[in-house]
C-alpha cells in the first residue's frame, strides 16, 4: 500500500503532459509549425515571470516547491531554478510525431552537484537539472501493476497520464548514457545526460535523437511526444540546487543551421 501511495503521487507529477490548459497569450508571435520545433526558446522572452505555455507539475502539495524563474545570464533570458528540499517542475504541453521530429536541443548550467544523490536508489533519487519527456502510447500494453496504477490514478483525477516518460539527468557517477529505471514504475526511465564535477559552472549543450534514446530506454519505438518538462528536485536530500535551462528545442534535423555542420554537438555530451 505504502508503495502505490508513492507510484501514484509520482503519476501526479506528469499530468501536465495530458491536462488541457487555458489558452494563454503568446508574447513572441510564431506558427504553429516553428512552435513545435522551438518547443521552448527563453530567450526571447525578457527576465521576469514564467514562458507562456508552461505550467507547474507539483509532485506532492506537502512537499516545498521549486523556484522557477526567467532571469538575465551574460546577454541572453534563461530559466533559473532553485531547490532548497523541494520537488516541483514545469511542464509544457506538445503534440509532436518524434520519428518526424527526433533531435531535442537544450542546454543547462549548474554550480554544484546534489551531492548525496543516487539516481539508483529510491531514497536518494534527486538531481539538480531534468529534462522530462511524455509519451503516448497503448496502455493495454503495460504490466498488469502498472495498468492497474494507472487506471485507480485516472478515476481518482480525470487525468490520462503519459504512457511513458524519458528523463534526461545529470548525475553524480553513473556514465553517461546509462538507463536508471524508475525504482516506482516500469514506465518511467532517467537517461545520463552529463555526469561528475567536471563541467560545473558551464553551460552545458546536448543534442539527443529522442526516438533511439526511447527505443534503447523502452525496447519499442515511442508514440507520439505529449509533454515535455523541467525538474529540479532536492527533497529526497534535503539539499540546495541551483540550475540554468536554456532554450528547448526539437528539431527535424541534427543541426539547426548551415553552420552546425562544421561544428557538430555529440549525442552525449556538450561541445
């Protein structure tokens, strides 16, 4: 009982990838299609507040909640998160086919490790920075347990949650490239991003083809993408965080511009 009580407020974490939202007004005018490639661009927005679109994706409403803001760094807006024993995120939500759409963009910074994490073990499941993904997918599918989890979560919130969910984490030791599973739920995997001390204080540039990651994390290929998020969590640790996100982006091709081809970012690492 003790560990569905826990899976179950996991699931409400991810509702933001099913929930409907208000429409809210965009500040920077774009099309449909540039918004699905450009999931997030932050700078383009001017310090204060939150981006449009975006809404917060609370883990337990006991549980101290994650400061996000948008803040000035050199000469550029980037997402700014603090975690002071807290867990809550943002979580944005998209309609996007990955096999037509498969490089996901970002870039982050962070000062220090959580240093007593360990993504492997449930009791110390934190990490300064997280890129959350949200899958569809047929549920049918799914182990018994993890149906059953997710219908009981369904009746009790008129929520669908995701099908599936892809983490993107910076952890203390494992390599990068390394699946963690989910120590609550078969249906959620962390990916190693960045790992170590050795890039703190920089910002850090990925470019991640989301449908192999998904394919190597799951064993199939993904569903349509449904949400994505940011988390910066300590309340496993009780420690501080601090992190910088910069722009989010999907794209249908590797590099963005002409003038990436001379200058490749790695799949698993920043430049």
């Amino acid at each position: 009982m003790i560990r569905f009580a826990v899976s179950f407020a996991l699931l409400l974490t991810l509702a933001g990838c099913a929930t409907q939202q208000d429409p809210q007004p965009q500040k920077p005018s774009a099309s449909a299609s540039s918004l699905n490639t450009r999931l997030s661009v932050f700078s383009r927005y001017p310090a204060g507040g939150l981006p449009d679109g975006w809404e917060p994706m609370i883990l337990l409403r006991n549980k101290q909640r994650t400061e996000y803001q948008l803040v000035r760094d050199a000469d550029t807006t980037v997402l700014h998160a603090r975690a002071e024993s807290a867990s809550s995120g943002l979580m944005l939500k998209v309609d996007v086919q990955p096999q037509q759409q498969p490089w996901l963009r970002w870039s982050w910074k962070i000062n220090s490790l959580v240093k007593s994490a360990d993504n492997t073990k449930r009791a110390t499941e934190d990490s300064p920075v997280r890129i959350i993904l949200g899958f569809d997918g047929d549920k049918d599918t799914m182990p018994f347990a993890d149906q059953i989890l997710f219908e009981t979560a369904r009746v009790m919130t008129g929520y669908d949650f995701p099908y599936a969910t892809l983490m993107y984490i910076w952890e203390n030791n494992a390599p990068v490239g390394t699946v963690i599973p989910s120590t609550y739920t078969s249906r959620i995997k962390m990916m190693v991003a960045e790992s170590g001390s050795e890039a703190l204080g920089d910002w850090r540039d990925f470019t991640r083809n989301i449908a192999e990651d998904y394919e190597k994390a799951f064993g199939e290929k993904p569903g349509r993408l449904i949400g994505i998020g940011v988390l910066t969590d300590t309340d496993n640790t009780g420690e501080t965080a601090e992190a910088w996100y910069g722009d989010i982006q999907l794209l249908q091709e590797r590099f963005a511009h002409e003038g990436d081809a001379a200058q490749p970012l790695s799949l698993s690492q920043g430049k």
